[in-house]
C-alpha cells in the first residue's frame, strides 16, 4: 500500500483516478478548501490546505490538479482567476512538500496541450520544446516551470499534458455533443482546426502507468494516437449518434462574437501525438475516435 496525496480530488480526473487508486489498496489524502463537506473513509482522508504536512504519514506521490475551469466567458478576473488558481495550489503543494519528513518518489503535475500553440500544420510530441504564445501557453509554461521546482527536491516529476478529454457525464463531450443530438451537427468555422482527444479511461490508465513507472519524467502528451480535424470528429459524432451532419458551417464571427477569447477552445487546435505514452508501451484502450464516441455515445440511444 501507498499514500497519494492528490489535489482536485473531487473533480472529473480526479474521482475517477482515486477510484483506481483505491483499488489497488493504496490511501489517498485530498486537499481540499472545505474539507467537512466530505466524510473519511478507509481509503480517504480530506484534509484542508492549512493542514501541518509534519503530521502525515510517508507520502509516496503527489498528483496535483487543481486548477479553475477554461470554460466561461475570459473576463480579465477569470483569466486572472485560471492563473492564479494553478499557480498559487502548486506553490503551496511544494510548501507542504518542503515540511515532509521525506519527500514524495513522484509528483505528477496537471498540464495541457495548449502548452504547444495552436497550428493546422504543424505536428506536436514531447520532443517539441518550444512553446506557444497565446493565453493557455503561457499559462502551461508557467505551471509546469512551477512545478518544476520540485525536481530541486529530488523528486521525479511528471507533466501531463492533457488534451481533449472524452467522458459521458463531464468534460468537454456532452457540450460538443449536444448540437449534434439536437439535429444541428456541423463543422466549426472551416473544421480544418485538429482536436487531440483521450478517453477518461486512457487518462486513468496513463496516470497510473507514470505514476508506477521510474523511468517517466517531463512531459507527457494524454492524447491518443488519432488526432482528427474538427469536421472529421463532428461528422463521426454524427454517424454514432445516427444524426445528420450538415455542411454549412457555425460561422467565426458568430461564435467568437458569443463566447469571446475562449472561442479559441472550439476554432483553432493543435496536432499532439502521444510519443512517450507509446515509448513505454502503453496500450491504449481507445485509440480510435469512433470506438471512443460509440463507448460513450451509443448507449445513450
């Protein structure tokens, strides 16, 4: 048995992570703002931010991944608000590491592909170093020089650059879904901007495999192995979904006119292969998009 001590606990990777975790026999400590909303178990235990780190047991990993959601309207104070929610959890987690009576063996630290910048061209894996110079990029690259700083401890750590992650309940598929649900499935703008997606199954998996293997550090691309434009994934959301899939497309203008900066999300995108994820031999259970969407589209008919 290992002790985990994760933040983001309670969020869509996180639960579904602990859940693993859990069954492996291992404990898992939460940091959390409000820990007397939940209830300690055998495997749990939520603790406050404040907690004194000298009163925990060995700590074998940390895996961190608080941070605010991207989705809302970009307003200089929720831009501020998807900065300062990463940076400041992360500063404080190396506090609380810095007071441990040894240091953890790995931290795994939440990133993302937009790390890279966005391209219709260009193709991304762990060997590109240069990164972006939008928003997200410089917010990616500032996270993880932050985390960084725990490799000062001695510490292997880890970046997971997530990209699109797939689940049936959270993340981005049930918003992505739902026009093409309601009969108004088309392309984004041109459709030519690539989505880089994974299966919360994969994440699962992939955090698990970094997280017992030694041998992984720096980044790592959470995106399978089969990038698709986004007319491409559209249309195969429509096929599984047994809905029309029209060729007039959701015009630029209207959707950045509607949902501003973060219209960058929907309308411009990056090609992101998982080169190390293959390096170690990790076997994705879904490395193709319309296994994925059919897992979790096709039982919803």
């Amino acid at each position: 048995m290992k002790n985990y001590l994760i933040t983001g606990g309670t969020g869509f990777v996180g639960t579904r992570l602990i859940s693993e975790l859990e069954k492996q026999a291992h404990h898992i400590y939460i940091l959390t703002r409000n820990p007397e909303m939940y209830r300690n178990t055998a495997t749990q235990t939520f603790l406050s931010y404040d907690h004194h780190p000298e009163d925990l047991p060995t700590i074998h990993g940390i895996i961190n991944l608080a941070g605010d959601s991207l989705f809302g309207y970009w307003t200089k104070t929720k831009k501020a608000s998807i900065r300062s929610s990463r940076m400041e959890t992360t500063e404080r987690l190396l506090q609380m590491t810095r007071q441990l009576s040894k240091p953890p063996e790995v931290w795994i630290n939440a990133s993302a592909i937009g790390f890279y910048g966005t391209s219709e061209d260009l193709i991304f894996t762990e060997e590109t170093t240069a990164s972006g110079n939008d928003f997200l990029a410089e917010v990616v690259t500032e996270w993880e020089k932050t985390a960084q700083q725990a490799t000062e401890l001695g510490i292997r750590v880890v970046y997971a650059r997530f990209g699109i992650i797939l689940g049936r309940e959270d993340g981005a598929l049930p918003l992505m879904s739902l026009p093409v649900k309601m009969f108004a499935g088309t392309k984004m703008s041109d459709g030519e901007q690539w989505m880089s997606w994974i299966h919360i199954e994969d994440v699962v998996q992939l955090l698990l495999l970094c997280l017992q293997s030694e041998k992984i550090a720096g980044p790592v691309n959470f995106t399978a192995p089969e990038p698709k434009r986004n007319k491409e994934f559209t249309k195969m959301m429509a096929t599984v979904l047994k809905r029309p899939f029209w060729t007039i497309p959701a015009p630029y203008p209207i959707i950045r006119m509607a949902i501003g900066e973060m219209s960058m999300l929907l309308l411009k995108g990056q090609c992101v292969l998982p080169n190390k994820a293959e390096e170690f031999h990790y076997r994705f259970r879904y490395p193709k998009l319309k296994d994925a969407l059919t897992n979790l589209l096709e039982k919803e008919d």
